[in-house]
C-alpha cells in the first residue's frame, strides 16, 4: 500500500496537477529556489530520517514518501519533484525498473539511487535505466544534501565506488575496456569527469588503492 510522510511544505493537491502558479509559488521560499524531493524507500526508518534530515534544510523539501516503487511513477506526474531519491532493492518494483516508469511518466525528474548495493552490476543497471546518481546509505548526511543541490544543478554525485565501476580499468570479462562501455555509461562518465583530474584520481585509487581512500572520499571531493 501506499504510505505518505508529511511534507514540510505543502505538496501538489489531491486533485491532478496544480496549475502554473501553484507550482512557481511552491518552488521558491523566501526568494530561494527549492529543490522538490519524492523519497522511495520502502524501510520506515529511512524515509523518515531522509525526511527529517531534508526538511531541515531551506532549499529543499520533501513532497512525498513511498514505501514501494510501484506507486513512483504515478506520484512524479502528481507531485512534480525535482529529484526522486530511490531504493534499489524493494518488494514489487525495484529500484531499477522503478526507475525507468519514473523517467517514462516524467522525464524531467532526476532519479538518485541511494543503496546500500556497492556491486558493479547493479551500479551500472541502475544508471543504465537512466539515474543521474548513485548513493550509498552510509553516505555523510551532509553529503546526501550536496549530492541533491548537485544533482539539481545538472551534475552527476556518485560515491567512489560507483564513479569506479565506470572506468573501463574496473571492467571484467572478455569484453573489459572503453569499447565495453554502452551509450549510457559513456555520457554519464562523461559528465562526471569534469575535468581530466577526476578521472586520473579515480584511475590511481584503482591501482593503488592507499593513494586516495575511496571509502573516505566525500561526494563532493569527487566533484572538485
């Protein structure tokens, strides 16, 4: 079933898609742009901390909250949130699949994967479905809302190990290198790498692993 946390702000009306005032008047508070969260998740606990935590800030709310990901696609026509923040493994829907139904209904919205899932195959299913990021759950609180401004603003937040498992050095199989790579992984490796310094970091965490701590790396120490 469905179940809703209370948005900090108030959310679109029962009734279809609010009108066009109503949604220019809601995207801004006190003269600051606000970033429209739909939180998937379907751990009570988690929903209600990403809640808490989102909603205490003055540039982002958090319009919904679902417990599963066969309501996402319905909710992101009737909410219009910027960002649907996703779980990865849920009953039903999972986060892959729920994924794509979301950018089918609402291409504009953003889709950010936060998981507890490090493993290369899911990374690379997730953000071939069309996510714009991956997040793990042990993520810096901090770092989930400046990978959400982030993300906002046309970039990319990934964790380490997700911003790995694109290189063509961390492939396996037969098929490993740049030519393994699919349409989707190369934009995406693309916009990540701003400029050649990312990706001459991420390749030397590879190969020396003591050089930089990916598991210590903040998302927006690999925007830098």
């Amino acid at each position: 079933g469905r179940r809703w946390h209370a948005a900090r702000r108030p959310a679109a009306g029962a009734e279809g898609a609010p009108d066009a005032a109503t949604r220019a008047d809601r995207r801004t508070h006190r003269g600051v742009a606000v970033i429209r969260v739909l939180v998937v998740d379907d751990h009570a606990l988690v929903r209600r901390g990403l809640s808490d935590l989102l909603g205490s800030t003055d540039d982002i709310t958090v319009v919904g909250a679902l417990d599963d990901g066969q309501e996402a696609a319905e909710a992101v026509v009737r909410l219009e949130p910027d960002i649907v923040l996703m779980d990865l493994s849920m009953p039903g829907l999972d986060g892959v699949a729920a994924t794509r139904a979301v950018l089918a209904a609402r291409p504009e919205t953003k889709v950010i994967m936060l998981t507890s899932f490090s493993e290369n195959a899911r990374i690379l299913a997730a953000l071939e479905a069309g996510a714009v990021g991956y997040l793990l759950k042990d993520t810096d609180p901090d770092d989930i809302t400046k990978a959400l401004r982030d993300a906002a603003a046309g970039g990319v937040p990934l964790s380490p190990q997700a911003a790995r498992a694109l290189l063509p050095a961390n492939r396996q199989g037969p098929a490993a290198g740049a030519d393994a790579l699919t349409a989707r992984e190369r934009e995406v490796l693309v916009l990540m790498a701003h400029g050649d310094a990312l990706l001459f970091r991420l390749e030397m965490d590879i190969a020396c692993p003591g050089v930089y701590s990916g598991g210590h790396q903040s998302i927006d120490e690999l925007d830098d």
